[in-house]
C-alpha cells in the first residue's frame, strides 16, 4: 500500500544503522518505471563514482568493484513496483561481499517477502504494530528490540 510510510522508515533506518552497523547507506529509489541506469547513477552519485560509460553492463561492473571496497555498507532500494535484476544494477550478493546488505521496500508483499508468516509471528507482529500505533519509528524502535527474538519475547512486546 502507497502512503504508510515506507519510504520514511527506511530514512530514519537509514540514519540510526550509519556509522554503528554500517559505514555507509545508500538509497535509491526504484520507482513504476524501472530505469537501471537511473538507479546505478544514484548509488554512484552518493558513492562520489563518476561515470563515464553509457553501457549499463560496464556501469554495473565498476559500480560493483566501488561497492566492495566499502567495509559495511547497506544499499536500500525503495519503491520497487517489479522484479528488479540486482546483478545487473551491479549490487554484490551473497558470498561476493559479506559486508553489503540488501534492504527493498515494495507495495507488493510478494515481491518484497513476508519472513514473518514463515515462522508464525504475523499475529503476534500485527499486534505489537498496533500497539506502536502504527507510526513508523515506534514499529522500527520495537522490531530492532525483537530482531533475533522467539515467540514468547514477542507476545512479551
């Protein structure tokens, strides 16, 4: 759903992971129309890379190579509308580089995951979301607290 604040909860992520979990954050924003080079020259531009190809291959080769050098570094894309290759944009996954994580916000459940309906917390999540009113930071405030955490400790929250 548009309007509930996803995009302003992954800036206040964004702001309290810099410089403790993460040396940099980057966010770049997908938007309906998907434009690779669009979301490349973003994460370059916050990045200090200068691009001088036009081939988002090439693009993706050296945008991976600069990501890598970071230690920790998280990269958010925001407002993902369809499935959105992350090699091709240029982003190292998995084993390539441990140090890079991946945070997407979407409208669509299906494109973004559920993890909580696979360990049976949707409820017990659904709860507590309540119970923060539904405002952004009291939800990340409270899910930092549980990230990690079993069941009990939830229904605990």
């Amino acid at each position: 759903m548009g309007g509930i604040g996803k995009t302003t909860l992954v800036k206040e992520i964004a702001r309290k992971v810099k410089g403790k979990l993460f040396d940099s954050v980057v966010i770049a924003t997908v938007t309906q129309a998907i434009d690779i080079g669009k979301i490349q020259n973003r994460i370059a531009e916050l990045l200090g890379l200068k691009f001088e190809e036009h081939s988002t291959h090439v693009k993706a080769l050296r945008l991976r190579e600069r990501l890598k050098k970071e230690e920790r570094i998280l990269v958010v894309l925001d407002d993902i509308w369809a499935k959105v290759d992350i090699e091709e944009v240029g982003i190292p996954l998995g084993d390539e580089h441990k140090g890079c994580k991946l945070l997407l916000t979407s409208r669509e459940l299906n494109k973004a995951g559920d993890c909580v309906e696979s360990f049976g917390l949707k409820p017990t999540a659904t709860e507590v979301a309540k119970k923060c009113a539904g405002l952004p930071i009291a939800i990340a405030t409270v899910a930092g607290a549980l990230r990690h955490k079993r069941l009990f400790e939830w229904k605990n929250a």
